[in-house]
C-alpha cells in the first residue's frame, strides 16, 4: 500500500510484522523501536484487508501489504507469498502480532529460528486461538504471556520469555485479555530487540540469553 | 506410632496430612498451624515406614501411621485404609504433602471437596511425578506451583491457588525444585487454613474464595 521507509543505510535488523485484526501488539512494536535501537520494522503484512493494523502502519510510516488468506489455494502457497513479500522487503525476521494464521513448513524453513509469536497463555498450557477464553474455563488462578520462536508444531516452538498474569475472581475473558496484552506488548519488543542484536541461542527446545556476535555485525 | 495430641476440645478443623519422604511440606503445615489458628494436624499417614516425615510428626507431638502401599492388593483396599485412618483420627480434611500415590475414586468420594494437593507446577502444565524435570526439558521461562482440591483425574482438580516461579538460565532440578518449595511452603497452609475456615467454595472447576459459614460453627 504504502513504500517501505528504508532500512537502508541503518545497521537495525529489518524484520516483518505479521498480523490479522488491531495490531496493538505492532503498535508496541512501532512505538518501542527507535529507543531499542536495534530492529526496524520494515513491513506490515495483514492476512485480510481493511484491518486497524494497516491504519498504525500508515500512520508510522511503514510500508504494508495484504496477503490475504481468502484468495490462496492452499496453506502452502498463502505462506509462500507472506515469505515473498517479507524478503522483497528485506525482511531478516517475521514477527506474528496477532497473526491468527499457521504458517506451512515451508515457510518456517525460509525464516529458521528467525520467526517470533507472542501468545496469551503460560504455554504448553492453554494452546490454540482460544487461550485466554481455555484458562478462565479451566478455573487457572495464573496464566500469562509467552514469546516463543516458531516451530513445525502449533503454539510449540522454543521459548524466549514468559511471564505470568494472576487471574482475577472477577475476571472475564475481555478483562483478563486486557492485562495479558499490556505485558504482551512489554516483552515482545524486548524478544524482538534481543532477536536482531544476536542475543538469543537456540540450542534445541532451549533459548540462551547471552551477548553472541549481534547480527549487524554479520551482514 | 504415637498416639493422637488430641483434638478435643479446640474448635480448629481436623485434618489428616498424607507423605511419602521426608515431609517438608508437612512440616510448614506443622509450623504454621499454631498462628493460622483454623486446622489441626490429628494424625500424619505414610505410605511406606521410616520415612523423616514420620520423625517430624514424632517431634510434633502428633500421631502417625503407616499405611505401607507394598501390603495392599489394589490402590481400592489401600486407599480405603487410608481413608478408615483418617476418620478413626476424626479428620475432616487430607491433605497430600508429597504423597506419591493416587487415591481411589471411593476415598476421593468419601471426602468430598475435602482432599488437597500440591503440585509443583502451574497445572494444566507438566502434570504427574516430574513436574520440575519435565518442565525444564520443556524449557520453560516460567513455572510454579499450584494447590489444588483432588477429582478422580490425576493432578486435575479445581485449583485453590497457583504462584509463578521463574526458571533461571542455569537452573536444574535440584535449584529449581527448591525454589518452588519455598512457594509451596507458604502457600500450602494458606489453602488448607482457608479450607478450615470454610473460605473455599467448590462451583464445578472453579474455587470461590470468600468468607463463609466457618466449618468450625457447623460442628
């Protein structure tokens, strides 16, 4: 819709923010990037038109495009054409804000280890799309927040941060989901910023925090 | 072994305080029982001799038995025995401090809403006997504990209280499990204090917390 703003000539990652309805937890993102100094958010891609989400980034400045899931044969080919659009951008890394689709092996292989979800549960408790809705169900008195990077496996893939919520006796799904996304919206551009300066390891279902080679440096 | 200090005569609720080793939250239920005025520790029951715990109901001044697993035929006729110890003591109340075996449906119906738990994680996550390990090898940034009334699914019924313990890069099972015994010595008394009082209201999966008709004026 709009050009990207050019990451060029900055030593940021550039990385793609992902997402389906609001985009609060892009806003976040927007919002958090020039203090962290570390990634830049180059485009926004939507899975359906005339989201909320596309209005924050016009109002950044940051390019966006719809991929939109309603015109694509498959999981497959819907996929292939978020990796296109991210990498036409440059884009080193994908961040899912809300994104509520599954994105195909195949995509998860072009982007390894470089593809963060921010979800609203203390995973593996509470997968899926409903997970706020599952804890106050199950009668938790703690849920929470975890980022995570993206994996084969749905809501699965290794953790970068947690960090836990109390459920409150008077909670509902709306009033809970409201605290759990003001914490969402702290760690993921914390998660995102440790990502492009090289601070994250994956070593199996294990992520090291520790100062590693940043990856400004490698380019 | 020894015989009961006697219940007679308080107002407090009796329970009766199941282990299986060395009885440490048995022992924050001891230590804590004077100032919480609302239980009273009538008898600790093993499920296998010469376990410490046995010495600290000793050095309580309480009564304990023996109820050794290795001499039942079925978990029915042990988990009756149990239970027959139990109300020969007068108790009103179990509660599992580390007991390592599972009760029958018929015992679990015999004290309704009335057996509590404490699960060294924040269930639904990493139930059974390896709740720390299994979190670990999961690589979780966030666990704890959580107390809970017991149903007839193993590590599954309505959760009293939870509290979150964070994982520290170079926890293992040894650091992080007493981390969480900590948490779960201080909230373990809580919770049974609170099941005294009549504190504790079960509504299918969810426990209500708020002042009641104290158990202690329904005698």
């Amino acid at each position: 819709m709009t050009t990207t703003s050019g990451a060029s000539g900055s030593s940021r990652i550039p990385i793609a923010v992902l997402i389906s309805g609001n985009g609060s937890n892009l806003q976040s993102l927007v919002d958090a990037q020039e203090a962290l100094e570390s990634y830049e958010i180059v485009v926004v891609i939507s899975d359906r038109p005339d989201v909320q989400g596309l209005d924050r980034a016009h109002d950044a400045d940051i390019a966006s495009e719809v991929v939109d899931w309603n015109l694509f044969e498959s999981r497959v080919s819907f996929s292939d054409a978020i990796c296109d659009v991210a990498e036409r951008h440059g884009a080193r890394g994908l961040v899912l804000a809300g994104f509520m689709r599954i994105l195909s092996s195949n995509a998860i292989n072009r982007f390894t280890d470089a593809i963060i979800n921010v979800h609203p549960s203390l995973l593996p408790a509470f997968p899926g799309a409903h997970a706020v809705e599952n804890a106050l169900a199950y009668g938790v008195a703690t849920t929470g927040i975890t980022v995570h990077f993206v994996d084969e496996q749905v809501d699965h893939g290794p953790i970068i941060s947690q960090e836990s919520v109390m459920v409150r006796p008077d909670d509902d799904a709306a009033s809970l989901h409201s605290r759990i996304q003001h914490v969402e919206h702290r760690l993921l551009p914390l998660a995102v910023a440790a990502f492009a300066q090289g601070n994250l390891t994956v070593d199996g279902r294990h992520v090291r925090w520790g100062t590693s080679t940043p990856e400004t440096e490698k380019r």
